[in-house]
C-alpha cells in the first residue's frame, strides 16, 4: 500500500507541474497572433500527450499492483476483496480518463485547426488573437478556481481531526500538498496567459521607438462572433 502511495503522489506532482513546466517555453521575440496560437496548441498538445499516457500507465500500475494484494497476517480475506474491487474501480478510472485526454484535442488545438481555414491573412489574425485572449481569460478563471479549491481542502485537511483507524496521521501531509497545489495555481500564470502577454508586449511597445501605444483590434472568433479588444501597456 505504501508503494501505491507513493506512485499516486509522485503521478500527481507531475500532472500539477507539467503545464507550468511548458508555461516557461514561451521566450521567443514578438511574433504574430497566429503564429503564437500555434505555439500554443503544440505545448497544450505535448502537455495532453504527457497527462493522457503518465494518467494511463498510473492506471495500468494501480492495476497490476492491486493484483499482487493477498490475504496475511494484517489483512483478512474480505478486507483483500474490498481493496481489489476499489483498486481495480480506480485503476480503470484513471486508465479511461487518460485514453480521453489522448483522444480530444485542447482547447487552443481546435482554435489554431479553426484559425487555420480562414484564408483572409487579416481576419486569420484578428482570429487568431481572439483565440488567444479567449483562451487566457478562460485559463485564469480555470486557474483561480482550481487554486480556490486547493485552498479548502488545504485547510480541511490541516484542521482535520486524526483518523484513528490509521496509526499515522496523513492529514498534514495531504494539507501541504494541498497548500503547496494551492500557491502553484494562485502565482504561476498558464501558458495561455503569459503567450498572451508576449504578444501584446510585442504589439504595445515599440523599441525602436521607444514610446508605448495603445492597440484596438476587431475580429471574429472561430464560431462566427465578432469581438473588439482595445489594450494599452502601462
């Protein structure tokens, strides 16, 4: 049982950290909308890609480990049949949730495939730079919520009485990695957030002339609708 914890933590860590690992790999020079949004879809595909297949092999290990549980001295027949029927509910959960993931693209994906038919190389920006303010705000409040619930079960779990069926109390430990879950997601930006950043660095602020300078655009989202945004850098 020690050794599933311990693979369950370490899977978890690497799916929290994944996205903010390739958050990072966003240093290039200004570059246009659309070559931005590509950017983007091939890090959120590479990202889906590592969760999709790392969720699977958790699940197929979950389920090969479960296999070897027997019946001994600390735990009875009955007691080995409700462990296997848990571990092998949960070993299939994580191995259809990985397939899933594998199998349906990102949100920045079905954006780049949409921006991708217009043929107008003005409205393919304009697009593409909705696409991009569209995905940032929709990953902060993704961000901001999932920071939120870290935040109560962080808390639950630190003020939580002892469970007196276990030796050791593991509410702590579950609390800091909540809290710790908590902090990633209240102060590290996704990598939809800062793409956008750059690219309206790079469209407010020019070098060469050493002034900065509002920006409005108009263009149509990838379903038809039109949008306005309007952006000056302070």
């Amino acid at each position: 049982m020690k050794t599933i914890k311990c693979l369950l933590l370490v899977c978890l860590m690497l799916l929290v950290t994944t996205s903010q690992v390739l958050a990072t790999n966003f240093n290039q020079p200004s570059l246009s909308a659309e070559t931005l949004l590509g950017n983007l879809a091939q890090a959120k595909k590479t990202e889906r890609i590592i969760g999709g297949v790392t969720l699977t092999a958790l699940g197929i290990g979950t389920g090969v480990l479960v296999s070897t549980i027997k019946s001994g001295e600390d735990l009875n027949k009955e007691d080995v049949d409700v462990l296997k029927t848990v571990g092998y509910w949960g070993a299939g959960i994580m191995i259809g949730s990985g397939v899933i993931i594998l199998a349906l693209p990102s949100e920045a994906e079905n954006h780049y495939k949409d921006v991708k038919t217009i043929n107008d190389p003005a409205a393919r920006e304009n697009a593409a730079y909705s696409s991009l303010v569209f995905c940032a705000e929709k990953a902060r409040t993704e961000r901001l919520v999932s920071g939120a619930l870290s935040a109560g079960a962080a808390l639950y779990y630190l003020f939580a009485e002892p469970n007196y069926y276990s030796e050791e109390n593991y509410n702590k430990y579950s609390g800091l990695m909540f809290a710790a879950a908590a902090a990633s997601s209240f102060f590290i930006r996704s990598a939809e957030e800062k793409i956008l950043d750059q690219y309206e660095r790079g469209q407010g602020y020019s070098a060469a002339e050493g002034q900065r300078r509002p920006s409005f655009r108009m263009g149509w989202l990838p379903n038809g609708c039109v949008t306005a945004v309007y952006s000056y850098q302070f």
